[in-house]
C-alpha cells in the first residue's frame, strides 16, 4: 500500500494535504481497497463550514456505504467534479484524481489529531 510522506492522515483512513490555509482531502489507498469498488461519490457539503469529525460526505462501493469525516474545521469550498463521471478515480489514484474535498481551514484549527505517513501505517 501506499502512504505518500506529504500527506497527513486521519484514524478514519482520510489523507490530508496542507497548502496555507487550504487543505485538500481524499480516502488513503487502504480504506479504497477495503471498501472495493466505488460506484458513487455523494458530497453536498459545498458552502458549509463543518467541525472536525463531521460527515461531508459518503462513499458508495458495490457492496457498503460509508460516512466520510472531516479531518479538519472549515468550509468545504470544492469538490472534486471528476468524480460524479468518474468515482472508480477513487480506486485507480486515491491520492491525485480521486482528490474530494477542498478546504478552508477555519482560523486555528487543531491539526493536532492528524498523524504522519509512519504513524498511520504503523496504525493499521
């Protein structure tokens, strides 16, 4: 599996990439594996400023649908649009076009509870 050094993560198998005060956010290549093959994306968090640990979203795979957490406060202020043509880009480059939210941190946010590439890896 595969955990870019770049990256921050979540206990809930979210990667992180911090740029300033935008954070862009997808599933790491473990939780595409576990889930199998993802058929939908459903995100309508557009606009709204959610708490850390919020639902944004879900993730529809053949057999499961799962809850996608916000890693970080802030308002989601993107959303991937290649995933409503395309959602198996979650599968084939969980860390490049599978990309599904972008953020804007909330002023302060605690980044304390995201964990580096060693650390989740060592995690699961």
């Amino acid at each position: 599996m595969n955990f870019p050094s770049e990256l921050k993560y979540t206990k809930d198998h979210e990667w992180v990439k911090l740029e300033g005060d935008t954070a862009t956010v997808g599933i790491t290549d473990f939780a595409q594996r576990e889930l199998g093959d993802i058929v939908f994306v459903e995100i309508e968090t557009i606009g709204r400023s959610l708490a850390e640990h919020e639902v944004f979203g879900t993730v529809e795979a053949v057999k499961t649908v799962s809850d996608l957490f916000m890693p970080v406060a802030g308002e989601v202020i993107e959303v991937n649009p290649g995933l409503e043509a395309d959602p198996a880009a979650v599968n084939n480059d969980p860390y490049g076009a599978g990309w599904m939210i972008k953020v804007k941190l909330e002023a302060g946010a605690d980044l304390s509870g995201l964990m580096d590439a060693a650390t989740y890896e060592a995690s699961l």
